[in-house]
C-alpha cells in the first residue's frame, strides 16, 4: 500500500469509526450521537444469491491478484493435463497485461470486480494462498455447496500471522472477516506437521487439514526446475552466470532496513567463495511492489525482477538466496542450496511482528550488518548447512515430495463430482 494512502486512512480513524456487526457496518462520527448503518451483503443477497452453483467452476487466486503462481498456479496446470471439461478462472489484476502469463484455457476476470464476485458466488471450488477478506468485505458469502480450499503463501513460515499477529488482530473488523473466512475453508492444505499446528494456532476455526505438501514446491523435485531456470535466463537476457535471489519482506509500519545491502561486495563475495560470474536478482513483496516501478537496475549486476509473474521459479533457478524473514528461504531449503539471513532489524522486527522461533534455529547463516553477511559468506559450510537442513525438515515434520499438486487435484476432482452429484 502507498504509505501516503495508509496514513490518510490513519488520520480518517481518528475522525470516524466503523464496525461490523453481522452483515451491516456501523459507522459513527467519534464523539456524537450519529451513525449510519450500511448492510453491505444487500447486492449480493439481490443479485448473487439467487445464482446456481456451477460444479465444474474453479476459481483460483494468487495473493490478491498478484497474477499466475504459487500453489494455485501449479494445481491449475495440473488440472489441465487431466481434463478440458472444467471451467477454471483466476482473479487477477490487469487480466490484459497477464494474459500472455495464463493458459489459454483459463479465463481471466479483474480482482475485486462486479465480475469476480459473479465467479465466486457462482464457482463450485473457490481455491487460493490468501484470506478471501477483500471479498467479504464486499458482502461475498458463501453457499452450502460451495467448497473452499486455502493453499497458505508460507512454508515452515517464521512470521507470525493472522491471529496470533497483534499488528493484524488490533483491526476488530478485519478480524471478524478474517474468522468468517477460517469458518468457511474447507480444506487446510499444509506441508508438514508444524504448518498444521500453526494453521490451528493463527486461524480460529480450523477443521480439516490435508498434509499434502504445498504444489508450489513440486517444482523443486523430479528435475522440474530446469525449464524454469531456463524461463528466467530468458527474461533477465542473461545465460552462462550464476544467480543470487534476493527477497526481503514488507514491514508492517513500511519502514527500511538502516543499513541495506552492499551489493557490489556482496558480488565480489559471491565469487570469492563459490566461483563464477555472479548476477544478483531482486524481488520485493507484493506489499512493496510499487516501489519497484521506479527502479529496473542496482548497478551492472544487479535486476531488479518484481514484475516476474513466478516466485518459484526464480527460486528454482536460484544459485543462492538472501533474504531477512521471507518464507520463499524456506521454500528454497527443498534445493540444498545455499541460503542466508540478512536481518539488521531483527529485535525490532521480533516486536513489530514477531516470530514463531529464532532466526538461530534455522539452518541459514544470520546477519545484522554487511561485514557479517561477507564473513557467512565466504566461510559457508556446505557440509554442515546440509546436515542442518535435513535436521531442519526432520524436525518440523516436512511431508514435502514433489506430487502436492496431484495430491489437490485429486482432491479438487472429488469436490466437483460430489457437488455434481448433489445437483442431480
């Protein structure tokens, strides 16, 4: 979010309140007897509502619209490979300018329209990584023989999230559609036994989880990553180079690291320790993806990658990967290669959003300066990182092995004919 419109909406709460309240929101001009009330599920009562169900529709979503992948995008593949009789659309910001990134099978409508309210009051599976909240906001529920699937963006996440976040929970409101959201998925999908417990902690109504793996990571195994890797040369221009992925995360209070990377030592460092020419790729988050638009380059080698549609797949052509407190490392861990931690805001960040265990107990070297991140750099143990990782996986219960994707399809596929089935 543009850190100026944050601040608007900051200055306006100081004015004006709202909750909700069932389906109406209450708003109230602070210190005075005046309100109105909004019942803000009227048009889909009128208009949505009364829709039938359609069994073999699908709809998909990546991170509020962000475009074609993580999981979504690789059960969607899938299912293409077994059957054309399914009607699969995905929500998606400038569906003109994505389409190029989508099957041509896939119908593509714009994120949060009149039209991608119709899909989902009318979808027989909703399935995505991210809470549906900006739906329901706009009065989406869901009908009986409707089945919702959450596919969660994280891996072995480290950030807090959802309820057990304070910096989200402190949101009444966004917290009551965020606990109608946990009241309406159906399936849980997680990729190790610790994902199913923090599942249990962060969303309040948690019913059935499939521990299936997370379809994004399939990539990682069976040799998939090396049409990927070749995907990426292609986009940045650049072959025959190794490649450093670097994937800081948003702060909840927009704030920047004091002391940013050092990316011209950090190069030199790179080829020091593992050899070869290095190229470093930046990839901001979603939440800071806008900042991306005035910066193409940091320096000759260095490319800025934002607007590539697939995190996964850079992760899978990745050499290496730097990050502060981005799950994508630990999605990365599935390669066995190398990975740090670069983190000089580290107790403040533990305060802002806080974290489910140190960054000590990962596998990934840990640095708060740049002579530290060259220090873990050129003394990396390939040995030991390797031996800590396997310990790593072991202990938070991974079930990762490359078939998650089938495993959804599957599942997917079930969840049609049933509600075939119950339209007879």
């Amino acid at each position: 979010m543009n850190p100026y419109i944050w601040k608007i909406r900051q200055l306006a709460k100081t004015i004006i309140s709202y909750e909700i309240q069932g389906e109406e929101k209450v708003y109230r001009l602070k210190h005075t007897p005046f309100c109105i009330k909004d019942r803000y599920t009227k048009g889909y009562h009128r208009e949505l509502e009364p829709l039938l169900v359609q069994p073999d529709k699908i709809v998909f979503d990546n991170y509020m619209g962000k475009g074609y992948g993580c999981n979504s995008k690789y059960v969607t593949e899938e299912l293409l490979k077994r059957t054309q009789d399914l009607d699969i659309v995905w929500t998606v910001k400038d569906p003109a300018g994505q389409r190029e990134f989508f099957p041509k099978q896939v119908r593509l409508v714009e994120y949060g329209s009149r039209e991608a309210m119709y899909e989902y009051a009318t979808a027989g599976v909703w399935a995505g990584n991210y809470q549906l909240v900006h739906y329901l906001n706009k009065g989406l529920l869901k009908k009986p023989n409707q089945t919702y699937i959450q596919m969660w963006h994280g891996s072995f996440g480290i950030k807090k999230i959802e309820n057990n976040c304070k910096n989200l929970t402190r949101d009444t409101n966004w917290t009551i559609l965020a606990q109608r959201n946990s009241r309406y998925t159906d399936y849980w999908i997680s990729n190790s036994s610790f994902e199913t417990n923090i599942y249990r902690q962060a969303f309040w109504d948690v019913d059935k989880v499939l521990e299936y793996g997370h379809p994004r990571n399939d990539i990682f195994f069976h040799k998939r990553g090396e049409k990927a890797r070749a995907a990426v040369e292609d986009y940045i221009g650049q072959k025959d180079c190794r490649l450093l992925l670097y994937v800081p995360t948003f702060r909840d209070d927009h704030s920047e690291p004091e002391e940013p990377i050092d990316f011209k030592q950090l190069k030199w460092n790179l080829e020091k320790r593992f050899g070869g020419y290095w190229k470093i790729l930046l990839r901001l988050h979603p939440r800071v993806a806008g900042d991306a638009k005035e910066i193409k380059t940091y320096g000759d080698d260095s490319i800025c990658v934002t607007d590539y549609p697939d995190i996964q797949e850079l992760l899978a052509a990745a050499d290496a990967v730097i990050t502060d407190y981005s799950s994508a490392v630990f999605d990365f861990l599935l390669t066995g290669r190398p990975a740090f931690l670069y983190a000089p805001d580290y107790a403040r960040y533990q305060e802002m959003r806080g974290l489910y265990y140190p960054l000590e107990a990962t596998p990934f070297p840990l640095a708060s300066d740049n002579r530290q991140l060259s220090y873990n750099i050129l003394g990396f143990d390939t040995d030991l990182y390797i031996e800590k990782t396997k310990a790593f996986l072991q202990q938070k219960g991974s079930v990762e092995e490359g078939n998650a994707a089938e495993r959804v399809a599957d599942l997917i596929l079930a969840c049609v004919i049933r509600n075939r089935e119950k339209q007879r």
